[in-house]
C-alpha cells in the first residue's frame, strides 16, 4: 500500500535475498550489518529496534535509492534495511514486489569476514547460520572446536588436512583436490550433504534426475566455496598459514559462544553479568585486542559494565535477553518473509527516524 513498508531491521534467514518489484514504487535505506565488540552487545536489529539510539549503534544508512517496476535489489545476509512506498510517488492503491532466498552460491567470505559479529546476534544465536558454514570454516574436521583456542593444535591439523588431500604435491589445497577428497565416492558424497547443509526441504520433491544434478552442483558449490571460505591470499589455493588461520579463528569463535552459553544456568542476574563480563574481557584481551592496554573494544566494553553493573534492573535485562536470543526465543525478529510489517506507516514517524 501506499504508505507502507518496513521499519529497519536485518531479516532472520542466512542466505542472500533478491527483492523484485512488479509494480509501484519503493524506496529503500539500507546500511552494513553493525559491528558487536562483545556478547553484552548481542543484537538481533528486529523491526525498529535500532531507532531512538537504543542500541549500541546507530541508524545511519549508507545510502537511499528507489526501486521500480522491473527492478530488483539484491543484498546479502545482515544488511540493514528499511523500505517505504512514498505516497507522494505513488497513488492509494496496492502495489506488489516479492523477495526469495537463494541457497547458491552461499556467501563463505561474508560469513568468514562477519562470523564475529553474527555469532554475537541472531544469526549465531538463536539461526542456524554459523552452524550452517562449519563445514567449510573446519574443512569437515570433527569435533575440536570449543576448547579453548590453541594456535599450534590449529597449525598441526592445518598440516594434517593439507597433507592428506593435497593429490599435486604444492603443499596447499585448490578445489579439485577438495573434490576428490570429499565429492568422490558414495558414503563422502552423502555425508557432504549432510555436513554441508544441502539437504534442502525441496530437494525430495525433486524426480531422481534432478536430486542427481543437484547433488552434483552441492558438491562443486562446497568444493569451491571452501576454498573461498579460507583464501584469504584470492589466488585460489588454501596455504597451511590461511588454513591455520581459519581453523583458529572458528575455534576463537566457537569458544567464545560455548563460554557464554555456559552460563546459562547461572540465576542470579548480579553473578551472570560479572562472569560474562569477565569472560569478554579475557576473550578481547587474549584474541581481539593486538595490544590490550589500548584496546578500543575492551574501553567500550569498560564503560558498557560501568553503566550497567550499577543497575539490578539493567544486569536482569542484559541476563534475559542474551538468554532469550540463545534459547532461540527472540521474538523480536520479523517472522513474516519481509512482507509489509510496517503497514500504513504515517510519514511523520517516517520522517522522525530520518535524524
Ligand atoms: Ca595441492
Ligand atoms: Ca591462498
Ligand atoms: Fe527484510
């Protein structure tokens, strides 16, 4: 309708959206999915709540454009975005655009470069986001990941993994060794869908011919993005230092989360708050910060515990909503596919979150 939209939000699914308007006009705000320095941060950017500076970051979108009949927009997972169809631009009646998900190609570098942040939200929290790259950020190594992080172990299994698949002798890894390792033969090929989240729920409904193309498209999709995922060099081919490197960071974040999820059963807010407090401080100290004694994470975090650590009230809220987002609770997120949430939306609030 005219008048309507949605309010800012990021959207609850882990895969890239695609947004096609057929008819009328809507204009769109949209701005990077912000930066969490620590679990007492955790943000899940549900409809509205980033206006009225009411979280630890503000509403200030990177650029504005309008969509149009034909036209689509495009955006990966945890980009912020508000859309309003301007009365003035169009008339009082209804107008239709539609959004779907893509499950291919997955976006392995966004993931790599955000996995800090989304794990700290609702993509790490309470979706299946992080859960749904592990096979790529562990090369399908099992197990080993929430321990406290051990760059040495990292490098040992980096040298293990690349010495086993590596079939040409240049001491990395490129896609067709992948391939060969994890893509040939019937049981790795099973378990490759499986671990890599390719058993989609449309996938049954498909005749056998198809589930055939598309088991085979799965298995170069992964081959290809986990190189991705850990060439952080682009020059196609996965070094023990990039796999070293991206096996520790996934342990760093994979600890991180288990610390905090270990909590969880602790009831008093007072005790909760100070152990997560003390948790984050070691985890940007150690992992975060190259040089702690000016750290500007570990400052934000200071001033976050100085200005709630006073409050019983904030320390009970800061406790509840962390759990919720971990209990997968957290009823803030749109549960309608982008649909017009924010329906007959006066211009004047629009214009009041404008600031
Ligand atoms: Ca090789
Ligand atoms: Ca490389
Ligand atoms: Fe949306």
């Amino acid at each position: 309708m005219a008048g309507g939209g949605t309010f800012t939000h990021a959207d609850a699914y882990c895969e890239s959206t695609i947004s096609m308007q057929f008819r009328g006009t809507k204009r769109w705000r949209i701005q990077a999915f912000p930066e969490i320095r620590h679990y007492l941060n955790a943000s899940s950017f549900g409809d509205e709540q980033i206006y009225g500076e009411q979280q630890h970051v503000s509403w200030m979108p990177e650029t504005e454009f309008t969509v149009g009949p034909g036209q689509c927009f495009i955006f990966p997972t945890g980009y912020l975005h508000e859309t309003f169809v301007d009365p003035k631009s169009n008339d009082a009646e209804c107008y239709t655009a539609s959004t779907f998900q893509f499950n291919h190609p997955r976006q392995v570098n966004l993931y790599r470069s955000f996995s800090s942040r989304f794990s700290m939200s609702h993509y790490g929290m309470s979706e299946p986001c992080l859960k749904n790259i592990e096979s790529y950020a562990t090369l399908m190594s099992k197990g080993r990941f929430e321990g406290k992080p051990d760059e040495s172990r990292a490098r040992a299994e980096a040298e293990r993994l690349v010495k086993l698949m590596d079939r040409n002798g240049d001491g990395q890894l490129n896609k067709d060794e992948l391939y060969g390792h994890f893509a040939t033969g019937e049981k790795q090929r099973q378990e490759l869908m499986e671990r890599g989240r390719f058993k989609y729920s449309w996938f049954r409904q498909q005749t056998p011919e198809r589930q055939a193309e598309l088991e085979e498209e799965s298995m170069n999709v992964w081959s290809e993005d986990a190189v991705q995922y850990h060439d952080l060099g682009r020059d196609k081919l996965v070094s023990v230092d990039e796999l070293t490197y991206g096996l520790f960071h996934w342990n760093v974040i994979q600890y991180r989360a288990s610390t905090m999820r270990s909590h969880a059963e602790i009831q008093s807010p007072k005790k909760w708050a100070k152990k997560a407090l003390k948790a984050e401080q070691d985890m940007l100290a150690k992992f975060y910060c190259a040089d702690p004694a000016a750290c500007p994470a570990l400052d934000e975090l200071k001033r976050f515990a100085d200005a709630t650590l006073q409050s019983k009230p904030a320390m009970a809220a800061l406790q509840s909503k962390v759990l919720r987002m971990m209990e997968s609770e957290d009823l803030s997120m749109p549960t309608s596919r982008d649909s017009n949430h924010r329906s007959q939306l006066s211009t004047t609030k629009q214009q009041q979150t404008k600031k």
